[in-house]
C-alpha cells in the first residue's frame, strides 16, 4: 500500500516519545501541552477525521485513553479532565491525523471552568 502524500509528511504518522501503544494506536506527550500530563492519544494509521476511523482503531484509541487518564492520575492526581478531538479546519483541526487530547485540569487553573469545551464558541461558556 502506498502512503498518501499527507502523511509522508505528518508528523503523527511516525510515534515518537510513545508512552503507551497498542497494535492500532499509540500515546505520546502533546508538544504544546496546555497542562500538566496533557497526552496525546494517536492511531498509526494515517487518517484524517475521527469518523473515518475504523471500528477496531476507534476501539483502540479509546482503549488507551483509558490507560493514559490512569496514567495521568497516578503522576498528576489532576481534579479533572477534558477531552477533545477536533475534526475538520472549521473546528479548528491543524493537523489532519486524528489525535485526541486529554488535558488534565487543576483547580484554579483557570479563573472560571463552568462550561468546559463549550468556551470554544465565543458566548457560550461560563454558564451561558
């Protein structure tokens, strides 16, 4: 099978730093961490959006995260947690290799949490 241009150069496509894998997927530490333990939770293959994933990647991917949010409590003990895949340019997806990013959030981190992920929507957090 012959790698698609994209990925000959993405940098997803080729685990490095790897703190977990499986067959289908590995996780790796994000490289502009937001937090403390922020991972990265990447499948081997290269493919753009979440939903083109197949079944047994996504079953892998999310077989991971489960390991790294273990992981992370064990080293961070973090109050909590977001969770986030971007899928597509208009949700903001830079890189066009599914990556899911579990963040661990600490008390205090920012002034006002409510709302979580819904703040990527200007108006629609802290309680809107």
């Amino acid at each position: 099978m012959t790698a698609s241009p994209e990925a000959a150069v993405c940098e997803l496509c080729t685990p490095e730093n790897v703190v977990l894998e499986n067959e289908l997927a590995y996780v790796r530490h994000d490289n502009n961490s937001l937090s403390r333990g922020h991972l990265l939770i990447i499948p081997k293959r290269h493919v753009a959006s979440f939903f083109d994933m197949t079944t047994e990647e996504q079953s892998s991917v999310l077989g991971l995260l489960n390991q790294a949010q273990r992981l992370v409590q064990n080293d961070h003990s973090p109050d909590g947690y977001n969770i986030g895949v971007n899928v597509g340019k208009a949700a903001g997806q830079s890189r066009m290799h599914v990556h899911v990013h579990l963040i661990p959030r600490y008390a205090g981190d920012v002034a006002d949490p409510r709302g979580g992920i819904r703040c990527v929507l200007a108006g629609r957090g802290q309680g809107a």
